[in-house]
C-alpha cells in the first residue's frame, strides 16, 4: 500500500457487525467475557479499545513500523519512552528541544536519578564526546523547534546502534509524510498527533511507533501500567484527521516555501528559518531525508527588538497568536515568551532563540491572504 493509501485504509475496515464505513467509536470501558478469559481480545479499555487499535496500527504502517501505541498526549507518549530507562542511565538529547519536552526531562526525570545532556546533534562529534558506559538512549527532534535545525536520523541511529543505544526520534514537525525515521535506522518515533496527524487544532494526543517486538513490549507495558491513555472519541478524531495528511502536508509546504521566501526579502527580516531554504545551514542534509521541508518558518527582526516582535504577533490577523501549530489554520507564537519561557534566557539565545524570533505554523490558505497579513504586520514596526 502507498502512503496515500495508508493514510486513508491502513488498520480500517468496515464494521462487521454493521457495515458503517468509518471505525465506530467504541465508547466502553470494559468488555463481555463469556467465562473468566473468553472475549474478544478486549478486556478493558486501559489495556485495549478497538477504536485506538484501528488507529495504532494506521501509525505503525504510516511510519513504516510493526507496533503502534497512542498516548494520552505527546508528552505521555514522552514520559513513557523514558520510563525504558533506570535511575542512572543517561540520555543524550538535541538541545534545540520542544519547551514540554526539555521540561519534563530536567524537572520530571532528573529527580528520578535520569541524567540529560543536551547537545547540538548536528555536531556528532559533539555526541561521541559525551557518550559513556550510563548513556543509554539518544534523543532528536528534527526539524527541531522552533529553529528548524535538521539532525541526521541516519548518522544519529548509527551512533546509536554502534554503542547499542536506544534512538528516539520526535517526528511531530515532519509526519511520516516527509521522513520517516524507522527506515533510517531509529528505534522509536514519537509524535504529538496534536499537531499535523490531527490537523484540526482540536485533539490532543500523542504516539510511539517501532519496529522491535522487545521495545514494543516494554512500552505496550508501560502503557498499560502507567495508564495515561487517550480515549475512544479522540482516537476517531486523529484517524479522521490522518486521511487527509498527504494532502494537507502538500499545501503546508507549498504555503511554507512561499512565506519563506517572501520573508526573505523582507527589509526588516534579519534571518529567515526553513530549511528548504538552500541557504539554511542543513538544507543538503534536509534535502537528502526529507520528501518536503516543512510547513514550520521561523525568522527573527533587524535590530533584534522584543517589543517588535510582540507587535507584530499581536497584529497578524490570519496568522492567529497561540501555542500549537500543524492544524489547518496558521498560527503564529513568539518562542522567547511563549513556547520557550520555561528555558533558561541564555540557554535559548545559545541555540538562536532569541527575542525576536517570531515562529509561524503555516496553514492552508490561500498563500496571497497570509503574505498580505504578514506585509501588513510587518509595516507597523
Ligand atoms: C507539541 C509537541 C510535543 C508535546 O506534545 P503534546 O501533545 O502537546 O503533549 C512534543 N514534541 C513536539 C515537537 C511538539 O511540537
């Protein structure tokens, strides 16, 4: 089955009993047993729910993996991936990370003895440094957030397997319409399917996808134990969502590769951030994993003035000012206050998030409406 297939077939058929053409919300919470053991491979919806199996495997074969599993949000899926780890293991992470992400590892995890390093993961060298006999998992995100630095999933996973760690990719700003990390040698992909697997700015969710069964097993097992499960009405709405990710992905990136340009060859743009840009540090290496670059742009202002860049977030009118990003409409956020307030000011200036970077989910509008609302915001400062 091709993607475009996938997207709409794969782990959904018919229901049996009914004939209805869409995967039925199964809303229970538990399941008939003719005797203690006799059921249908359900038993309680912690453990199992139909409607989320439909949708988990729908993510193993986007992802081009074998075991699917959804959590509650992207930061359950998170927080369960970590709990493979024991007090004492280390972990090697981008540090052009997710705000959440950074969040839950120095604040949440640290306290249980896991200790994180961040690094800039496109310098491998930089990794091969730090690794040591307690390093047990890598982690990268890429594009990274809100920089749109591009990491090498290929030579990361090689790193990995080479010192038999663990890889994560978080694949939220990609979707495996543009990489797909288990084909270039990842353990893990991780998702918040809040994003552009849902699409609609109305779910939150999130998924782990691999390959190996020993992986698979321990996470099925977490999930299960842990419990932070999303429930059967939201599953139905990302599967929803998921039919049309080809579709959308294609009109992000075309939005995107405009809006990049046109910021471009703003005057009072400093640096744009795409990294179909060939301009853009890693574009060959984007180039080579990537099918597209992104409906992600991040640019930053001449003279580097915070008050700048909060009016101009302040007064797009398309471009909607909220945290999120990957749905349908465009969204704009100023990382520094927004997604990003939670790092440390000189930590985030080292990876360029500095105080007038604006980011911008590019929606799927028509391109002509949001670069007038750019050009207009943009005359006010
Ligand atoms: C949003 C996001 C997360 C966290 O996911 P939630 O669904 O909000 O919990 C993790 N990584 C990236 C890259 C994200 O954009």
């Amino acid at each position: 089955m091709k993607f475009a297939t996938k997207t709409i077939h794969a782990g959904q058929e018919a229901d049996q009993t009914t004939g209805a053409i869409m995967t039925p919300i199964y809303q229970t919470s538990t399941y008939i047993q003719k005797s203690p053991g006799d059921h249908k491979g359900y038993e309680y919806s912690r453990t199992g729910n139909p409607t989320r199996t439909a949708l988990e495997k729908n993510l193993a074969a986007l992802e081009n993996g074998k075991y699917g599993l959804c959590f509650g949000s992207g930061l359950a899926a998170i927080d369960s991936i970590i709990k493979l780890l024991n007090p004492g293991d280390e972990v090697i992470s981008t540090n052009d990370l997710y705000g959440g992400t950074y969040r839950i590892f120095t604040k949440i995890f640290a306290q249980y003895g896991i200790k994180f390093h961040f690094v800039g993961m496109d310098k491998l060298d930089d990794i091969k440094k730090i690794i040591n006999k307690k390093t047990k998992m890598l982690w990268a995100e890429t594009p990274t957030n809100p920089m749109l630095n591009i990491i090498d999933i290929s030579k990361i996973a090689a790193i990995a397997k080479k010192h038999n760690l663990i890889s994560v990719v978080d694949n939220t700003f990609a979707t495996p319409f543009l990489q797909k990390p288990l084909d270039l040698g990842a353990d893990i992909v991780m998702h918040s399917l809040t994003k552009y697997m849902g699409g609609h700015s109305d779910v939150v969710m999130g998924a782990a996808i691999c390959k190996e069964k020993e992986i698979a097993e321990k996470l099925y097992f977490i999930q299960n134990s842990s419990g932070a499960i999303p429930g059967p009405m939201d599953a139905f709405l990302i599967l929803r969502g998921i039919k049309t990710l080809h579709l959308r992905m294609e009109r992000h990136c075309e939005n995107a590769k405009e809006i990049a340009t046109f910021l471009n060859n703003h005057s009072k743009v400093d640096k744009v951030y795409w990294p179909g840009l060939t301009s853009h540090v890693n574009h060959n290496v984007a180039k080579e994993q990537m099918e597209d670059f992104g409906g992600m742009v991040s640019f930053n202002l001449k003279g580097n003035n915070l008050k700048d860049a909060i009016k101009i977030v302040s007064n797009t009118h398309y471009f909607t000012l909220a945290e999120s990003l990957g749905g349908v409409e465009s969204l704009c956020g100023h990382p520094a206050s927004m997604t990003h307030a939670a790092i440390p000011k000189i930590e985030r200036e080292k990876t360029g998030v500095v105080d007038s970077l604006i980011r911008l989910s590019v929606g799927i509008e028509d391109v002509s409406d949001l670069i007038s609302d750019l050009e207009k915001a943009l005359k006010i400062v």
